[in-house]
C-alpha cells in the first residue's frame, strides 16, 4: 500500500481528522514501528576503502592563519594522477598535515593550479615548497540515518575492529596519531561538517564520520555491516519494507488519531460520538498482535543475516599474524 493510500484510509478512521495531520501521524508510528526491534530491512552491508597516500611527493605552501594551501607542480601532477587511477577518491576526501601537525581536511582543489583549500584556518606554523601528507583519516557512514556498527574487518589482515574506542581514549593513548600502521579501530568522530556554509560542502554533510586509527597509509578495503534507523514516508508512491505490512503502522497511527479525536471531541452533549478511549485501547492490542507477529516473520533473515557477517570480538591485547606477517601492540580490539 502506497503513503497516500494509508493516509487516506486513516483519515477515514476519525471524522474530521484533518488529512494534512496524517501524514504526521503516519510517520510518527513508522518511527516507532522500526525503532522497535532490530529489523533485517534496517540492516546493511558497505564497504571503506583506503586510497593510496600522497606522502613525500613535492611540497606545499601555506600560511599560518589562512585555510588557503598551494602544491608544487610536482605535488600537483601526483595529486591528478592518484585523482585518475583512483575515482573513488578525490582530493577533497583526503587530510592533509605538515609532520606531527594538526589534520585538516581538503574541501576545494584547483588540478590545473594546485592550489587547495582547507576546512579550517592552518595553525601549524608556516612552510614554503615543504613535504607534506596526504592521506583519508576520516570516512563517513553510508547513510545519514546510520544508527551503530555491526562489524568493521579488515580481510587482508584478518582484523576485526574494535568499536568502542571513545576520542578521549584515543587522544590519552595516541593524542599526536603518531601511529602509523593498518588500522585497528573505528572511533566516532562527530558529524560531517567539511565546508558547511560553503560552495565546497562535502556530499556527505550530515553523516556520521569516523576516524580509523592508526593512521590508515596502506591501502585496504574494509566490509562494513550495521544497521540504521530509517527513514519517513516521504512521496505519496513511497511504500514500507515487505517484511512490514501496513496493517501495523496503520495500528499505531490510529492510537494517535483516536487520541487527537479524545482531545478535541465536542463536550456537549458528551455521549454524542464514539467513545475513543475504548478504541485506543482495541487498536493498542491490535498493534501488539501484529507486532509480535511480523517480527516473528522477520526474525529467520536477522538470524541469517548475522551468521553471514558477524561481530566484532578482539582480545584487547597486542597482536601478531603470522600468516599476515604483521604485529601491533594495541591489537586489534
């Protein structure tokens, strides 16, 4: 059943429901319906890919105080080259950093004059035709309405992510990120906000942005899996997930209508029209059954759906692959 479709059947369970108001309604008992369970049209399967780093290849000049940044032709030549072989990351995906300076992100570059412009003022003190690093620190969600990782691995190196490091704990273990190795850990980093308010912002302003550490200079895919919250009806031909019929949402967003209706029934004479504390009451047990029984449906492809990918487990200590031929001493959890 279509979004409109269910708005008008609702209006049609309360007289005088005003038709703007269902849309609303319907909306509020989506959120509460797939917020209700962990649901296998919620979950989801991505990928993050490390590009190569642009690490002492020509210089750079910036000045301190000013966001603007201008590559050598050297360092510029090497930027379009890496642009070309690897579309998946341009330049403005990158970080850029002098030694053990700040990060800063890349939100404008010019590939006929090098020249770039960072998110934020340069603080570090000022160079001129000086090496620099290029590389990604921080990847977005796949999806603005990203609610919590599953798993993050790294099947190369056989590393499964550990997914509770918190900034402060990374910032009193590495607060410089000197660490420079494959990474290890996926840490919230905040919201995208590169170039907000800008011509340049970045196409994933709004999401979820993670910081892998160490500091990720070797290039890896990584399988990502984990769930969202989901999102509102939107257009009037928009439709739920199979695993939801529109029985269910349509239970709950009755509650709410019969709700409204209570609160502004006429008072006299009082007895006049339906009785809709009685009805919240029928549609709140019918919402349960249904409820029950679409997760019941549902819960054969959240079973599969995790023996496929998994979780997250690590040891917390250091480790060492032999097949791999690769060590740390933070490990990989």
């Amino acid at each position: 059943m279509a979004y409109q479709d269910m708005r008008a059947e609702l209006r049609g369970s309360v007289a005088k429901l005003p038709f703007a108001f269902t849309g609303t309604l319907i909306n509020r008992a989506w959120r509460v319906v797939r917020e209700s369970t962990l649901w296998s049209f919620n979950c989801f399967g991505s990928s993050w890919i490390t590009p190569p780093p642009l690490i002492g290849i020509g210089g750079a000049t910036t000045v301190q105080g000013s966001p603007a940044i201008q590559f050598d032709a050297t360092a510029t030549a090497a930027i379009n080259a890496n642009t070309l072989a690897n579309m998946y990351a341009p330049p403005t995906v990158y970080q850029f950093r002098v030694g053990v300076g700040g990060i800063y992100s890349i939100i404008q570059y010019n590939n006929l004059t090098g020249a770039a412009l960072l998110d934020r003022i340069f603080a570090d003190p000022s160079i001129t035709d000086q090496a620099f690093q290029m590389y990604q620190l921080y990847y977005p969600a796949p999806y603005q309405d990203f609610l919590t990782w599953f798993s993050v691995r790294n099947p190369q190196m056989f590393i499964n992510f550990n997914l509770q490091t918190t900034r402060s704990m990374l910032d009193a273990m590495d607060p410089q990120r000197t660490w420079y190795q494959f990474p290890t850990r996926a840490v919230p980093f905040g919201y995208d906000n590169r170039g907000a308010g800008t011509p340049n912002a970045s196409s994933t302003l709004g999401y979820p942005l993670f910081e892998l550490w160490g500091q990720p200079v070797t290039p890896y895919t990584y399988q990502c899996y984990g769930c969202r919250r989901g999102v509102a009806l939107v257009n009037p031909t928009d439709t739920l997930p199979a695993a939801i019929g529109e029985d269910l949402v349509l239970a709950k967003a009755r509650e709410y209508a019969y709700e409204w209706a209570e609160a502004n029934k006429d008072m006299a004479p009082r007895a006049s029209g339906p009785d809709y504390r009685f009805l919240m009451t029928k549609t709140q047990d019918e919402y349960t059954k249904l409820l029950t029984h679409y997760r019941k449906d549902d819960r054969e492809f959240i079973s599969n759906y995790f023996s496929l990918v998994g979780m997250s487990v690590g040891t917390g200590f250091g480790v060492y692959n032999s097949i791999a031929g690769v060590a740390s001493p933070y490990g990989p959890a």
